[in-house]
C-alpha cells in the first residue's frame, strides 16, 4: 500500500438546511485537499452515536483542536480502515461522545475524498471499485412527523419514479411533486400549505387523505409520462410510539393494529417502500411484515438499525427486514459504514443510503449510494441541499454511460 501523509487538517462550523449550525472538515494531502460536511437529523435513533457531545458543536471544535488536528498529521491517508480505527481511538468512547460523531463523519469522508483525488478518480470509484450502479431516486411528498409542523403523523410519504435515466426519475418525482402541491392547495382550499425540512408538502390533512393524494397524483404521471412510480413510507414510528400503542391524529393503535396497517400500506395501497413501520425495539413485530409482504415490499429498517452492524445481524438473524438505511453520522466512520453494507449486502439485504433532515450542499451521498450499489438514494425531491446530491448522481451516470 501507498502511503501519502496527510499534511495537516482543519475544521469550521457552517450552516446546514435549517439554519443550524454543522461542521465541516478539510484534510490536504500536500495541495491536494478533499472537504466534507456532515448533516443532522431530527428523528434519530437511540442507537445513533452522539452527533456533538453534550448537544454542543463548540464542544467539538474543541476536541478536534486539541486532540485530533495534530495526532492526524503524517498518517498515512490511503489505510482508511486504519485512519477511521485511530478517530475511535482518539474519541475513547464506543458512540463518539466525546469527539462527536458528526465531526468523525466529516474527517473520515474528507480523507476519503482527498485520496480519491490525489489517485485522480470519482470517489465512488474509489469506494467501491469496479461495478458501480447507479441507484433510483426515492423523494418526500408529504411530510410530518418532527419533520413538519401540523402535518400527518407519519413522517413521510414518497414516490420512486423508475425511469430509463437518473434524469428522468429525478423529473418525474419532481412532477408528482408539483401536483401534489395542487391537489393540496385545491382541496384546502386557501389554508395554509408549506414546506417541511426536507421540502416536503406539510398541510393538515390525516395520513389516509395523504395516502390518497399521493396516489391520485403518482398516477397520474405515470399515465402522461409512462413511467413506473412507485409508493413509499415513512413511518419513523419511534416518533408517536407512546406507552405500548402507537398514537395518530385518528387514534390510538396496538402493536397489533400497527402491524396490520403496515402490511396494508402494500396490500391495500399498493406502497412498494416501507421504512420503520414500528418503534425500533420490536425485531420481531418488523419480521411479522417482512414474512407477510416481503416478498412484493422493501421493509426498511432505519432507526432499528441505525447503520449499526451488530443490530444489522440481529435483524439477519431474526428475518427483520430485506433492506436497510444507510446513514454514515449514524455509524459515524465511512469504514464502519462499508462493513454494515457489506454485511448486509452478503445477506442479500438492499441498501438504501439516506440523506438528514438537516442537510449540506455536500453530495458524498451520491457517491456511496452508486458505490454500494445500493438499490435507491434517499434524498428529498427538491430543494438546494437534496437537488445537489441528485444533480451529482446525474453527473455519476453521465460519467458510468461513456
């Protein structure tokens, strides 16, 4: 193996997509550098290492000042694997506690992207070798949950266009979109209809009429563009699981009710992407779905996960789901997200790597969804922060078709 020191590092705060605060890492290989920025989100995982420690960024900055900046320097930058073990090293915790696990991110994914360039090739080359593919784009529609306020409980409803291109999908998501916003504006009528964090339509409509308008609208585009659109949910249940039952507008529903509703989304309404159906605890109640629809569904877990591998083999071995989110703050190393994909991807599991609600311009996403091969990228359907991750898989594909 090649060893290229790295040469010195360093890092800032920035803004993110709410106007928060985020950090951002740069590490330079001689002139050569490579930057990232790590997003945040608001429904987390228990299991998600520890973004900031203490919630506070300054805390961060901090750390990186007085452990991290100099111990980095002369490391040798192609050992990934070695570079991200000595970050857990230096934090000393087993969730990065005391770093902080969206400084880890930003520091691995800048190493990362600073030998891509010095070996002058794409970063997802250099992830994920020779058999890159490129994902579909799977966007929010209609948003609620800690996403938006007065919106529907669950979290998100989304739509997958199946186009011929990364072009055209993005497109066409882009258009359901535009006549979902119509048929909320139309059916209420003058009340206020906004946008949540991630750009979603957030109006006070319940999650049937949701499921409905989104329906009436992915159909039809997929009859004036004939293109396949495919449903999707959110249901990030950690967010209304209260005391046993799970608490919507409507009412109440048991672990049993919930479980039917889950399996109903596809049976009934034909929804091919169904995330965190039920609060991250019940392994067994998500396997009860997957044997059910797991067939005809992707049931993905993401809070129940939380990129985290040794929760990845529970679910393995338990049948939980077939397919998993893909969160690198979540793990908080670009190696550690490589081993959970790996692991997953060895158990025939699909991949699905996803954006935060509070997102960066930075578009790394993009080019460890085609690394990974993973079957989808989440990351919202319009706004700045979301379109730069898609645009970035536009210039992926352009690049893989030559």
């Amino acid at each position: 193996m090649n060893n290229i020191e790295i040469t010195s590092s360093k890092v800032r705060k920035i803004f993110d997509s709410r106007g928060n605060e985020a950090i951002e890492a740069t590490v330079y290989i001689g002139s050569i550098e490579g930057t990232c920025s790590a997003p945040a989100g608001a429904s987390t995982g228990e299991t998600e290492v520890i973004a900031y420690p203490d919630h506070n960024i300054n805390k961060s900055v901090e750390f990186y000042n007085k452990n991290v900046r100099n111990a980095i320097i002369g490391f040798n930058a192609m050992a990934q694997k070695n570079f991200d073990t000595l970050l857990h090293e230096i934090d000393g915790t087993d969730n990065f506690s005391a770093m902080g696990g969206n400084l880890a991110t930003a520091l691995s994914i800048a190493n990362a992207k600073a030998v891509s360039k010095y070996l002058n090739m794409p970063l997802y080359r250099y992830v994920g070798g020779l058999n890159p593919e490129i994902p579909r784009p799977i966007g929010n529609i209609i948003g609620g949950g800690k996403h938006a306020k007065n919106g529907t409980t669950i979290q998100e409803f989304l739509v997958s266009s199946q186009g011929k291109t990364f072009f055209e999908s993005v497109y066409s998501n882009i258009m359901v979109h535009r006549r979902v916003g119509e048929k909320l504006s139309e059916k209420l009528k003058g009340q206020s209809v906004g946008l949540g964090d991630e750009k979603a339509w957030s109006a006070d409509v319940s999650d049937e009429e949701a499921i409905n308008i989104l329906k009436d609208a992915a159909s039809e585009i997929s009859r004036e563009n004939n293109i396949k659109i495919l449903l999707g949910v959110d249901f990030a249940s950690d967010s209304f699981y209260e005391n046993g039952k799970y608490v919507y507008k409507k009412g109440d529903n048991s672990r049993d009710e919930q479980i039917d509703f889950a399996i109903s989304m596809n049976r009934e309404y034909g929804f091919y992407f169904i995330e965190d159906p039920l609060y991250d605890r019940d392994f067994e109640g998500f396997a009860e779905i997957t044997k059910k629809i797991g067939n005809k569904a992707l049931i993905v877990g993401d809070d129940l996960y939380t990129t985290n591998p040794e929760r990845i083999k529970k679910g393995i071995e338990l049948k939980s789901t077939n397919a998993v989110l893909i969160k690198v703050n979540q793990i908080g190393t670009l190696s550690d997200t490589v081993n959970s994909v790996k692991l997953a991807t060895k158990n025939k599991m699909e991949t699905v790597v996803s954006h935060r609600s509070g997102e960066t311009t930075d578009d790394f996403i993009a080019h460890l969804a085609t690394a990974f091969n993973s079957r989808l990228i989440k990351t919202g359907t319009i706004g700045g922060e979301r379109l730069a991750k898609l645009n970035e898989v536009i210039r992926i594909e352009e690049d893989l078709v030559q």
